[in-house]
C-alpha cells in the first residue's frame, strides 16, 4: 500500500471506528456486530504500526491503553472544580431556593434537576478539537494528570467536530451497576477482594498507573458542564446539556427543567422511587439555577457553588437486591456461594456482597437472584443474608415486585475457574457433606494463586517479598504453573514485571534461594493440604520422621494418631492420592529443595518432648513467631490459651491475664532468661 493511499485509509477507519463508538456506547443503537467492529480496529491498528507517521491523538486504538507511569504529574485547574453543599432534608432545599431568589431579587427561579452520580469528578481540556487532557478533582485547585487513562473510556469523545476554541468539559467517571457487577463477580471467583461500590470501582480505575487495566474495567463518562464558555452560544443550563449530547458525549438519561423549587424536590422523589431500576448507582438528585448567567451573579463559596445543591437520598439500610450469585473457588478449592448486592450500608459500611456459606444454606433459605434481603453482619464482621422479603413485605420507598421469582441457585458442575469438574465432600460415613470442592487441585489457578501465598507465608517457606500482587502476576502470566515452580525462578522471569529493577529482582531471587531448606513440618504446612494446619503439621513431621513415609501411608495408621481426627485423615489421603500433587512434590527436589528430616535420635534428646508451652508478656531476645518454632522444634506444643493441660508459662515483659492465670492454676512458670538457660540458649 502507498503511503498516500495508506493516509487516505487511516483516515477513513478512524472516522468509521469513531461513528460506531458513538452509535454503541453513547446512543446505545449498534449498527455492526463486535466481530465487524474488532476487524476494523484490527486493520487501523496494523496500518498505523507500518505508518506511525499518521497516528495521532484522537485515534481510536489510544482507547487499549499506554504504558504504565511513574507517577501522576500535577495540573491545575483552569477555574476551581468545586464540590456540592449536600442535605437529605427537604426544608433545606426549600431554603436554598430563598436564598437563591434573594440573592437574584426574583420571586421566581428556574431549575434542572438531575441525578447526582456516584463516581469520580474528571476534567477534559480539548485544544483544536482534540481531547489533549484529563485530570481528576484532586483538592479542586489542582488534579492528577490521568489522560492516558480517561482516553480508555468509549463514552467520551477523543475528537469534538466543528470546535476549534479550547474548551473543558466537566463530568463523571463511573462503573454502570452491570459492569461493577460483571468485575465483581470475577474477582469473586479468584478469591480476590471485591470493590464495596461501583465508586471506589470508578476511582480505582481512574488511578491506575497502567493504563490498559482501566481499559478493562469498562468506566462510563457522564458530561454535564463546559467551562470555558466564550466561545459559544449557550444562556442555560438545559441548553449547555443539548449541546454536549450534540457534541457526542453521555449525558444524564435521567433530568428534568423544573419552573420552580417545587417541581424540583418533586423530580427528586420520584427519581428516589426508581431508585433500584437504574442503570448506575446515584445518592440524591442536583438542582442547579438553570440561567449561567445567575451563575456568576450568585458566585461560589470557598469550596461550593451557591448556584446549586445536592438534594440526596436516604441511605439504603440492610434491606437491599440480590444481583447475582455467583461462586468463589478458596485456596482448600472449597467452593462457597457468594451473594452480589445492590450496595447498601450497613453500621456505617458500604456492602456489596455477603456470604451465602453453601448450597444447602442457600436451599433452606429459598434465596434466589432478584430477590430482596434483609441482611446482617455476622458477629458484626462478616457481612451475611438473614432472609428473603416476600414482594408483599416490601419496605416503604421501594418498587414494589411481582412474585415472579428467578430459578433456585445450583451448584456448578464445573469450577468457574479451571472447569474442572465440582465434587461434593464425603464425610467418614459415606456421606455427602455441606460443601462442594474443585477437583483441580493446585492446577485451577485460583487455587494456585492463594496456594504460592500460602507457601510463601512465615509458618511455610517464608519467602520474603513474595506478595499477593506478585503472585498473582506470575500465575496469569503463566510464568508459574504449580507451588513448585517457585523454585525455578530466575532474574530474568521478574525483570518485566512491574516495579522490579536489576536489584529488586536479584533480591527475590536470593530470597526463594535462602528459603530451600526446610523442616519437615514446615513443608508439610506449605503444601496446603486442606484441615492440616502449623501443629498438626508439626505432629505428623514427629509421627512420620520423613516425607516418604507420610506420603505412603494409610487411613488405618493417621486414624490412630493422637489429634488426627477423621477429617484430616481424608484430607491427607485425598491429597497425596492425587498423581497431580505427587508429581509436584517430586519438582520440589528437582529445584533444589532441601527437607531437614527428623531423625529418631534427635527426637529422644528433644528438652521440650511432649510439653504443652503458652507465650505470654512481650520477649527481648526473640520474636513470639521465633519463640514459638524454636519451642516446637525443641519438642513442645505451643498454644495460645492456658488450662489444666499447660506444663510451662513463658513470661516476657508486661504479661497480660495468661501470667495471672497460670500462678491461679498452679502451672510452672519461666521467666525468659530461665527458659533460654532451660533449653541451652546463650
């Protein structure tokens, strides 16, 4: 293709890649299917690496992101981006309008209502037409330079027509209740944290560093102001809204011109009662004076405008809509439904998703997607779902809804992870029990994911450094595809990830090296094997002496363990039946993996042989981590309460209730420096 001809092309995919962004995202009437759409993208984005001579600012693939930043630079505001007076009072409203009338000695005054968005304040600055600047609120006098980000969100224009004058457009960044819900569900399902509002969603986004993931969280650009006005005909506020829409960008679906305060308050009634039916998550509605020129005649207050008022909503309180069900795969691979909630407040936080515990739980309490719940935190920690409200029960305030109900929640036959097939527990009788389990082991990268985190940990490998975000990166990177894995990595697999230079990387490396060699016990915990926690690691290290022993043993012997109950007996058989997690195993010593057995005569000479130990009071010469595997490796049981059963109480510096309790119980008790002399510690 001739460069001229190339240009003549360029220009053509951009102008129709431009026309169906605005006929999909902003007016919501597709033309194209995604496969038609996605082919067009692809050849722009293939002639403008062959001729990077014609790619420009305002060109669609600027939309997939850029490279990750340093840091945010600083800008200032061409006017104040000023905050909103709030109130959920009425009469408050109603004197905002006397004040407004006074202020402009006119008896009556016209407004425009509309919803108050719950999102991130964004500026854009278009020079020649081009969108050349984004940037947030930040303090209201200077924001965070975010362009490369908001160039990511479809809904905003990146070139406007026939506007030639620099010009700021002033709007909301935001996550719809649809695509919060979809980034929800599939952090739920990795067991990675959850956002609590489609706000914090929003901002989160807004903030990345890099660019391409706020590509994929899908925000949502809302316009409702142009600042620099000079330029252009508009007298209103209404008229100022006609021309954004004409101009391409989002505006409020919902907003009303309002003759006076009245029909204003009325607006924001009836927007509160459709409240639940919305696209996107609103707080209260904002009434505006309608004339821009009473704008400037009624000026600001430091940090406000007293042209306008935020009239909000009440706070939706523990009664709210189940939006999906959804199933979050933990590092065991148990699988534990999950509830997504229209966000409510709940003691003062913001909840979007509560527990469900399991399918049997969600049966009994016939809970269904759609339903409306009352819902509590559970010992005031953990949000969970009380009960279903019945449609003829509904609170006042809220739509009412037929009795057409959603299909009953069942179980997946499938992790939503790794698809590997879902099994059900079966207890030592035989019998199913309460919960359902993947099959994929340590190869669902769920599981994966939260096993390295474990393997990582101080009672496993303890490897310094080697955090969630990390972990994460190796597993979708697929650099890591099993625990053992860890131990074959080199430099080179950490200089490309992010944040990681020449000596932070050989910092990573020297730590999984340092951490090769460990106790049995310790491996054993590191392995993650479901119900086997640091003790009864530590006791099946002493049963056993070595891995091999372990790993070809019965159900008939761990049954006859002390402390070995029935569940953990299934437990280990289960794991090390798995050929998958033999064959991990066997990785480890081809990595370099050193296991410290116990041998049957240093057992014999253990000082602590059978003793049960409780720390209490604040230790000089070791942490209480490091006290208590040097007690355990010495023989003892370590436990974090006193009864009957406690031999020694090791009292540090400043001993709470336990020192009192152990001299009430008669038990022996060593001062720190009696314990070192009593294990041969200097």
């Amino acid at each position: 293709m001739e460069i001229a001809e190339a240009k003549i092309r360029i220009e053509q995919l951009k102008k129709n890649i431009g026309e169906h962004n605005q006929l999909y995202y902003v007016n919501n009437s597709p033309t194209i299917s995604d496969e038609g759409y996605d082919k067009l993208l692809r050849e722009l984005i293939a002639l403008e690496e062959r001729f990077p001579q014609f790619k420009t600012p305002d060109s669609p693939t600027q939309r997939v992101g850029a490279p990750p930043q340093e840091k945010f630079k600083t800008v200032r505001h061409i006017k104040p981006m000023l905050s909103l007076d709030g109130t959920t009072k009425e009469e408050e409203v109603s004197r905002f309008d006397k004040r407004i009338r006074e202020g402009l000695g006119e008896n009556n005054v016209q407004y425009v209502a509309e919803p108050k968005f719950d999102g991130v304040s964004i500026e854009l600055i278009y020079e020649g037409g081009i969108l050349t600047r984004g940037t947030t609120r930040g303090d209201g006098i200077n924001g965070e330079d975010v362009t490369p980000n908001v160039k990511t969100i479809r809904t905003l224009p990146l070139k406007l027509d026939d506007v030639s004058a620099t010009i700021a457009i002033r709007g909301e960044a935001m996550m719809t209740l649809k695509d919060f819900q979809a980034l929800n569900k599939r952090l739920t399902e990795m067991d990675k944290q959850v956002f609590a509002n489609p706000r914090n969603a929003a901002s989160g986004a807004v903030r990345q560093l890099d660019s391409t993931i706020t590509a994929e969280r899908k925000l949502t650009f809302f316009a409702y102001e142009i600042t620099q006005t000079e330029t252009l005909e508009i007298n209103t506020h209404l008229e100022e809204i006609k021309l954004l829409e004409k101009l391409g960008f989002k505006v409020a679906p919902y907003f009303k011109h309002c003759k006076d305060i009245k029909e204003a308050i009325q607006f924001h009634h009836e927007l509160e009662k459709k409240r639940e039916e919305l696209p996107f998550e609103t707080d209260g509605v904002v009434i505006k004076v309608d004339n821009l020129v009473s704008h400037e005649k009624l000026g600001t207050r430091t940090r406000s405008p007293k042209w306008a008022i935020a009239y909000k909503f009440e706070p939706r309180k523990e009664i709210t809509d189940i939006q999906d069900i959804v199933v979050q795969v933990g590092r065991t691979g148990k699988l534990t439904p999950v509830a997504l909630l229209r966000p409510v407040d709940l003691s003062g936080v913001t909840v979007s998703r509560a527990t469900l515990h399991n399918e049997g739980e969600v049966k009994r309490k016939d809970i269904r997607v759609g339903d409306t719940v009352r819902i509590e935190r559970a010992g005031d920690v953990i949000p969970a779902v009380v009960e279903r409200i019945p449609a003829c029960l509904s609170v006042a305030g809220r739509s009412q809804k037929d009795e057409k109900r959603n299909q009953p929640f069942k179980m997946p036959e499938n992790c939503p992870v790794c698809n590997s097939k879902v099994i059900k527990e079966i207890d030592e009788k035989g019998k199913e029990g309460a919960y359902h389990f993947c099959s994929g082991g340590i190869s669902c990268p769920t599981q994966l994911k939260r096993a390295i985190q474990h393997l990582a940990s101080k009672g496993a490998f303890d490897i310094d450094g080697l955090g969630e975000k990390i972990v994460d990166v190796l597993v979708e990177k697929d650099i890591i595809k099993d625990i053992s894995d860890i131990f074959k990595l080199t430099k080179n697999d950490f200089l490309p990830l992010e944040r990681f230079a020449e000596k932070s990387a050989q910092n990573m490396v020297n730590a999984i090296e340092e951490a090769k060699n460990i106790s049995l016990n310790r491996f054993i915990y590191a392995l993650g094997i479901s119900n086997v926690g640091e003790h009864l690691a530590q006791v099946l290290a002493k049963e056993f002496k070595n891995l091999d022993n372990l790993i070809n043993t019965n159900a008939d012997v761990l049954k006859s363990i002390f402390e070995v109950g029935p569940k953990v007996t299934d437990s280990i058989v289960l794991f090390f039946g798995n050929e998958k997690n033999r064959y991990v195993i066997s990785k480890f010593f081809d990595f370099g993996v050193n296991i410290q057995e116990i041998e049957e005569k240093e057992e014999k000479e253990l000082p602590l042989k059978g003793k049960t130990i409780v720390f209490t009071g604040e230790l000089e010469g070791f942490t209480r981590d490091e006290a208590k595997k040097l007690a355990e490796n010495l023989g003892a049981r370590v436990t974090s309460s006193i009864s009957s059963s406690t031999d020694y109480v090791v009292v540090g510096a400043n001993p709470g209730l336990k020192f009192d309790d152990a001299k009430k119980l008669g038990i022996e008790i060593f001062y720190e420096e009696e314990f070192k002399e009593m294990i041969k510690v200097p």
